[in-house]
C-alpha cells in the first residue's frame, strides 16, 4: 500500500499527514513539569519540529489564562488552535505526524490508554513522596508508590511481544507517559536502592531503559536534576541527601 496516498485526516481539525507538517507547534510549560516532557518525548520520537516555550506558573504572563482553561500546562498551540492535558496532546500529535504509537487494535488501544491514566497517577503520587518530610509520611509514600509499581509489572507480563518497551518490541505513548516518572524517581539513590526493586526486577529494567533513550534524556533542560534536586531539597525533602 502506498503510504502517502492512503493519508488519513484529523476529525477535529480537518488536517492530515501531508499538510501536518507546515503547521506550527509550540509547547508552554514550566522547565521541570514532568506533564509537558511526555509531549516532548513523543515529538523528540516522532523528529517533529516544535518549539518549546517556559512560563513561570506563580507569575505567568498575562496571556496565560486566555490560553489554559484549567489554568495548568502543558499547553499545546497548533496556529491558531489550543489544546490542553497531556495525554489529549499526545493522542493529537500521534493522529497528525507520523509514525504512529498507539495500536491499531481498539480493545489494546484502550488497555494502553489504561495505563496512561496510571502514569498519571504515579506522578501524583511520586509529586507527594518528594514533598514529604517526616519519616513517618515518606515511609507511608514510598509503600504506595512501591505497591503501584507491582501493578505495573502485571501490565508488563501482557506484553503482546518480547522486548524493552512497554508494548515489548514498539515505542508506545505509555513509554512516553510513564518516561518522566521514572526519570525522577532514580534522581534518589534512597530510592534507586530500596529492596522492593528486587520484587519487580522488570519494572526496573523497564524504567532504566526508558531513562537512557535519547528521546527522554533530550527531554528535560539542561541542568535538570541539579534543579530538580534542588526543588525537592527546598521542599523539604531528605530523600536526597
């Protein structure tokens, strides 16, 4: 089959593969936001071009709210069009620029946004433990998010084919998703070496080669985890110590 005559249009926006790629792409966020650097993974993936604009959310500019709803970020501006929430941004990039992540089969294609969702939820909860200080509050955080992570490591034992990906042999947008959580939970080495690893030896593995694609390390600003430790540092967090 001919690829670039079998171009499949946008219901949203009326676009396609062939147009897609004269339109302008530009992502706001905030330098450390681990919601935006799921968009930048999936671009970085794709080698679409964007440009990449940071916004201090405790003085965004005045154009800020006209953009953003929710008042959050990342923000994704198509021309003249705004999209908001990461994973909407996502599934729009993947619909409009090839090569595409998400699976053609409906039922795998909902079990993948599934665990998009609980991507999601990590950070919630990773966000949590490295904003706790007392012993007793991190100890509770880090049983939750060490219990989520054997969720995880039941998700990858339906892998539909060997290999590192979450899917097995394909980049998928739970890649992209879950890439961020990883990216930081290892910037602890309190973490990087608990015991509980040695329960879900593949959610590890899974997570170390996330971490050295260069997708994902091309994804965060330069400095990051001097910054980022920083950040958990001034919030009071001794898990990086």
């Amino acid at each position: 089959m001919n690829r670039d005559a079998d171009v499949k249009k946008c219901p949203d926006f009326g676009l396609n593969f062939a147009d897609i790629s004269s339109m302008k792409l530009e992502l706001i966020s905030f330098d450390l936001c681990p919601y935006v650097q799921r968009s930048v993974i999936t671009m970085k993936q794709k080698k679409a071009e964007f440009a990449l604009t940071f916004i201090d959310l405790e003085d965004p500019p005045q154009w800020f709210p006209k953009l953003s709803p929710l008042g959050k970020v990342p923000v994704l501006k198509v021309d003249g069009t705004v999209l908001f929430e990461s994973a909407v941004i996502n599934e729009y990039l993947d619909e409009t620029i090839p090569p595409q992540f998400h699976p053609a089969d409906p039922l795998r294609k909902a079990f993948e946004r599934s665990w998009i969702e609980f991507g999601s939820e990590l950070l919630r909860d990773e966000f949590q433990l490295f904003h706790a200080s007392e012993k007793k509050e991190i100890e509770k955080a880090k049983d939750e998010l060490f219990q989520d992570m054997l969720q995880l490591k039941g998700a990858l034992e339906k892998r539909t084919a060997p290999g590192p990906y979450f899917r097995g042999k394909d980049f998928s947008l739970v890649d992209a998703a879950i890439a961020p959580f990883f990216v930081r939970l290892f910037l602890s080495r309190e973490i990087r070496d608990d015991r509980r690893w040695n329960e879900i030896p593949e959610v590890k593995a899974w997570g170390e080669f996330l971490t050295q694609l260069p997708s994902v390390k091309e994804s965060v600003i330069p400095g990051f985890e001097r910054k980022f430790i920083s950040f958990c540092k001034e919030a009071g967090s001794p898990l990086f110590d």
